[in-house]
C-alpha cells in the first residue's frame, strides 16, 4: 500500500490565474515509513509583474530566480503522473485546489489532465 502527500506552492494564484512553482511531495507505506520524497521546483514561467509578491515574502523559501532558473512544469509532468499513478491513496491539505491547479497546468501546456481520487484533510477534519 502507498499513500502520496502533496502540496503545491504558487507563484500566482490571482484572479484564477493560477501557475505552480513547487510540487512537494511523500511516498509512504501503510506504516507510513517513508519510501520517497522531494520537492520539485518549478519556472512558473510568467513575467515579474505577474508574481504574487505577498507569497514571495510570506510563503516560499526561495528566491524568485531560483524558480525561473528550474525547468518548467512540462518537466515534472511525467513524475508527478507516475507518483499520482502509482499511490492507493493520495492525500493533502486542501487538495481539491491543488488537483485543479495540476489541471490548470497540464491545459495550459497541453498535457492529458491528472484524473484521480483524493482526499482533502480539510474536509475530513470539518
């Protein structure tokens, strides 16, 4: 049994325009022993003006170039399809937006959507 946890970061999430910057992730087993993790950053690939700067003082760990430095989300596509394939389970914190973001990407660079069940800790916790 494997169970993914995932959380993503954006770069811009305003007015619905949302683009990913970090995909951080564990794979465990049913004894929640840690089997992978790491954390995927990624370009954004949006101007300067287009960063929300409230998250880059408040939210994220790295420099703003850092991010347009790394590859971009076509990059991670296929690990990301395969840790989401290969999990029983997937888990996270609100998770419902971070599934729509993942989708927001693969439309955005034309990539086959990531269809999945999950379940959001927050709505459990409700």
């Amino acid at each position: 049994m494997k169970y993914l946890f995932y959380d993503l970061e954006y770069a811009t999430s305003k007015g619905g325009n949302i683009k990913i910057c970090e995909f951080g992730y564990v794979v465990t087993n049913e004894k929640f022993d840690v089997l992978e993790r790491d954390n995927f950053i990624i370009d954004p690939n949006i101007t300067r003006q287009d960063w929300d700067w409230w998250v880059i003082k408040n939210k994220l760990t790295r420099k703003v170039n850092e991010y347009e430095n790394s590859p971009a989300f076509p990059h991670f596509y296929s690990n990301i399809k395969r840790l989401i394939d290969n999990a029983d389970y997937v888990i996270g914190h609100t998770l419902n937006g971070d599934a729509k973001a993942l989708n927001i990407e693969c439309q955005r660079y034309d990539m086959p959507s990531l269809d999945y069940d999950f379940y959001d800790v927050k709505n459990i916790f409700r």
